[in-house]
C-alpha cells in the first residue's frame, strides 16, 4: 500500500485536475437540483468551454453559477443559449 | 396530406410556464395533430407536469405524446402520465392512438424506448443482473413499439407514426460525442420501426443531435428535441399514399 502524498508521488492532486473537476460538474449538473444533461463541457487546450441549449434565462444563468463555483480558477469560455420558442416559419415536405 | 407538429425535450418547469402556449395556440392553423417526444419536464415532477399539462389543455389540435428520461426522474410517472391525460393528451408506452386529420386515420405508435447502442457497437444481455435488465428493458420498449405498429396496420390506418424519445438510429445524434450513443438509442427502435413498417418515426432526446435521418428500412427518422429544431415545434407534411395491404412498411411497399 502506497502511503505517500498524492503530490510527492509525483501524481496531481485530483482536486485541481481540470479533467475531473469538469467530470465532477457534469455529475452535479445533471443530478443535483438543476436536472441539466443537455449542456457540454469540455477541456480545450487550457481552457474549458461549456456549450449548450437551456429552457429558460433561470437555467441559463443557474447552470453559469454552478460552472463559477466548480470551476474558479479556470478559463472558461461560454455559449448557452435559450431555447426558442417562436413557431416555425416553414414546413417540411416529406416525398 | 397529413400535417405533423413534433416538438421534444420541452424541459418544462414553472419558470417557463405559458412561454410555448403562444406558438401552440397557432397549431390549428398549420398542423393537424402535436407530437410530444417526451422530456416534457426537468425532473418528473407533478409540478412540471401540471405547467406542461397548462400549455396542452384545449389546444384545437390532438396532442399525443411518450415521457422522457427526465419524466422518470422524480418517479412519477404514472401521475405525469396521468396530469397530461387528464389536460387532453394521449401519453403512449407501448401504446397506440388513432386521430382524424379531415378523412384520414393517423396512427401512433410510442414508447420511451431506451438505449444500448447501435448495430456493431451495442449492449448485449449479459454479465451483472443491472447490465442484463438494462438491454431487457431496451427490448421491451421496442417490442412494445413493434406490436403497436402492427396493431395500427391491422385497423387499415392511413399514416403511421412511430414516436419515441430515445433515438432508434445514428444519424440523428450527429453532433453528440460517439462516447454517449449508447446512451441515446438503441438500433432495437429502428428495427421495430422496420419490421412492423411506418411512414415517419419522430424521436428527441439528443439536443445536440441532427434533425434527419433514415432507418435501414427507409422510414425517415426526425429528431424533433427543441434545441435541434430551434422552435417551439416543426411541422411535417406526410403524404398519404395508397396502402398496399396493411402491415406493410411504407418503404418497402409502395415505391
């Protein structure tokens, strides 16, 4: 059994790996109160960008929220946007 | 020519009460029947349920609808199921319903349906009993939407719809990482679809999907999830054609 500091092994410290922080707010984003699986967040490059589409400006602005708290400390980029609720200005013709 | 509203993964809550009833009071003038392909709610609660219940009470058009994943969330089910009858919906799990669109008879098969995956890379029935009820569960959503549409073909309907939230093919979750397809659909819906025969199969779910595909049997395949669509609901116009003997698929039967 292994009783070193995770640091002094020469591993990174969980807690600060952007990859599992990010794994981490997927988990709470879809199972806390918010109940959100339609928004993306991803690791690039340095920097985390979070893309989706939500119900409402509330969800919106919930779901940024809770991507500040997760993720302070890191650079992150967004674009969620409100879905849509005009009616449709077409129709398709299925042959 | 039949004319079809569809609109999924609606994720309503009592924050977005009545922001759709403005677009669905239009629907008699555009379509003749709504399709729900299920997420109506954010968690499965009555609370959601009633607001969704609120904007499909009395629209002018049928409404039929499946739940989603997230309509299981609070596991009530069963009374969001029954808030929706109850404000004039039919809500189908391995069910059926018939509208009129003027002399047509409109068939609808639904079931949630479930994942596990598409042909070469899909979840077999084996190992852990979770595992196991996993695909189990899959088989029996799609068994149920098999045995609907065949039902449908036997009452000589003139259309039949097959509708579902998870997706029963690939092309239609273009956009999503391939990781979490078999998270999304199961090729069992498409093989349903394709054996019992259908003219449309209208799913949700992926939000980050495309809108069109196609079954391997030639029945076309709509992802109608709100953030696919971009509105409050598309519409598609079906032909009805001449039916060929019922419990025939469209694609195969009559070009």
């Amino acid at each position: 059994m292994n009783t070193q500091d995770a640091g002094s092994a020469g591993g990174t410290p969980a807690a600060s790996s952007p990859e599992y922080r990010v794994a981490h707010l997927h988990d709470r984003l879809a199972s806390g109160e918010l109940g959100e699986l339609g928004v993306r967040v991803e690791v690039r490059g340095g920097a985390v960008l979070v893309t989706g589409t939500v119900p409402s400006a509330q969800c919106r602005e919930d779901v940024l929220s809770m991507v500040r708290e997760e993720l302070t400390g890191l650079e992150v980029h967004w674009d969620i946007v409100v879905s849509e609720t005009a009616s449709p200005d077409h129709a398709e013709e299925l042959s | 020519m039949i004319r079809i509203a569809a609109v999924g993964d609606i994720h309503m809550g009592p924050d977005t009460r009545g922001t759709l009833r403005p677009a669905f009071d239009t629907l008699p003038e555009c379509a003749d029947l709504l399709l729900l392909a299920g997420d109506l709610t954010r968690h499965g609660t009555v609370e959601e349920a009633d607001v969704v219940a609120d904007e499909i009470r009395g629209l002018g058009v049928p409404v039929v609808a499946v739940l989603g994943n997230h309509d299981h969330h609070d596991d009530r089910q069963d009374e969001v199921t029954a808030v929706l009858r109850d404000a004039g919906a039919h809500v189908l799990e391995g069910e059926s319903a018939v509208v009129r669109a003027g002399d047509a008879r409109v068939g609808v098969a639904g079931t949630k349906g479930f994942g596990g995956g598409f042909v070469g890379a899909s979840a077999g029935e084996f190992g852990e009993p979770v595992m196991k009820e996993f695909v189990r569960l899959s088989r029996r959503c799609a068994d149920g939407l098999r045995a609907s549409l065949e039902k449908l073909g036997q009452e000589g309907c003139d259309v039949r719809i097959a509708l579902t939230h998870y997706s029963p093919v690939p092309e239609t979750l273009a956009g999503e990482p391939l990781e979490i397809y078999p998270f999304l659909g199961s090729y069992l819906l498409a093989e349903a679809i394709d054996t019992a025969g259908a003219d449309l199969a209208v799913h949700g779910h992926a939000h980050a999907g495309s809108e069109h595909g196609m079954t391997t049997g030639g029945v076309k395949v709509r992802n109608v999830a709100q953030p696919v669509i971009g509105r409050a609901f598309h519409v598609y116009h079906l032909p009805v054609r001449d039916r060929v003997g019922a419990g025939t698929g469209t694609g195969a039967a009559t070009v």
